[in-house]
C-alpha cells in the first residue's frame, strides 16, 4: 500500500517534513528524533541501512556508531565519503527506518511496508547512480527477499537502478572473516562506477 499523500513529496525538504510528521510508525513515540539521513544528496551512490540504534538517535544522524564508522571507513578505502562537496566521491545515507526501533529490534514485515513508501520517494528524489543496501531489511524493503549471505555481491535494480545487497557493518564487526566478501562488493561497486 502506498500512503501517497506522503509519498508524493516533491522535494527533499518535503519529504523530510513529510516524513517528521508522521504518526503512524509506533517506533517514533520511543524515539528522541528522527534520522532522515546523512551525506551529499548529489551523491552517486545511496546507501540504505536498516534503522537507527542508539548513538544515531541521541544524535539525529544515521551510522554513526561503531557500525557507522565502520561503514565510513569500507567506503573510504574505494574513495567515497558522506563528507565529500563532489558528487563524483560523494554517498548519501538513509535507512529504511527513520526512528530507532524499540531495543533496536529488527522491523517487523508491517513495519517495513508502512515505511517502504517514503524509502522509495527518498531513492526517486535523490535519483543516485547506485544503490547499496546493506543487510536484510533494507532488501527485504526493496527487492522483497532476505538471505543476504545469498544475496550480497549480486547486481539487482531498485525502482530501475542498478543496486547491490552487502553485508550490514554491524554484522561485520561480529563476523571479521565476512570482511573479505565485502571488499570483494565493494571493488565491484568501485569497478561499476568507472564504467
Ligand atoms: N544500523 C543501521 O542500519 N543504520 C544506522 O543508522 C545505524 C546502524
């Protein structure tokens, strides 16, 4: 179901607004703000997590934790950054969520579906090259499927772009050895980018 009042934004700022207004999302009410995202919106590449933990909520900002600094470090070893001016080494981030779940659950399927429309206007308005998901919901929002361990380095679209599944930081810093996998995704982004 798309809630097309709100998903009809017709600009970031709308969407912002749009999004800080909504009251359907029980996640809010635990939430001390909302985070909208982070990054240059001219960026070629967008990068979608899950939903804000506790450091992004204090804050206000996604990815900015333990796993978020991870994340800034996977993207800066191929040369992109949520702080570069230039588009061409710029990323933008969001999460399918933009309140902090209780005790940090994992959104449920309703959840996520709710929440799925303004993800998309999100993606259509920033209109990147390139979109990273990283970790399950983020998939299971935009191509409907879980199983990332199956799904990561594999190219797919969302809403017509070329987009890649990787694995979540977070689940990084509990698995090191899957490192390896994600410098193999993000090469292969890199590698994209050029061409
Ligand atoms: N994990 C996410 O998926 N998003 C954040 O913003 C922080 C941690």
């Amino acid at each position: 179901m798309r809630f097309s009042p709100y998903a009809r934004a017709a600009t970031l700022d709308e969407l912002r607004e749009a999004v800080s207004g909504f009251e359907l999302c029980e996640f809010k009410r635990g939430a001390k703000n909302t985070v909208f995202s982070d990054g240059n919106a001219a960026a070629r590449v967008m990068i979608v997590g899950e939903a804000p933990g506790r450091e992004e909520d204090i804050e206000g900002r996604p990815f900015v934790g333990r796993a978020g600094q991870l994340l800034d470090r996977m993207f800066e070893a191929i040369g992109l950054s949520r702080t570069s001016p230039d588009a061409e080494s710029a990323v933008y981030i969001t999460n399918v969520s933009p309140w902090r779940p209780p005790s940090n659950r994992t959104p449920d399927a309703a959840e996520i579906g709710m929440l799925l429309p303004f993800v998309q206007r999100h993606i259509e308005l920033i209109d990147p090259e390139v979109v990273v998901m990283v970790g399950n919901t983020p998939c299971q929002a935009l191509l409907g499927q879980t199983g990332i361990t199956r799904l990561r380095g594999n190219w797919t679209q969302v809403l017509g772009k070329p987009a890649l599944p990787m694995f979540h930081p977070a689940y990084l810093l509990r698995n090191p050895a899957a490192k390896r996998e994600a410098w193999a995704d993000l090469l292969a982004l890199k590698a994209r980018l050029k061409s």
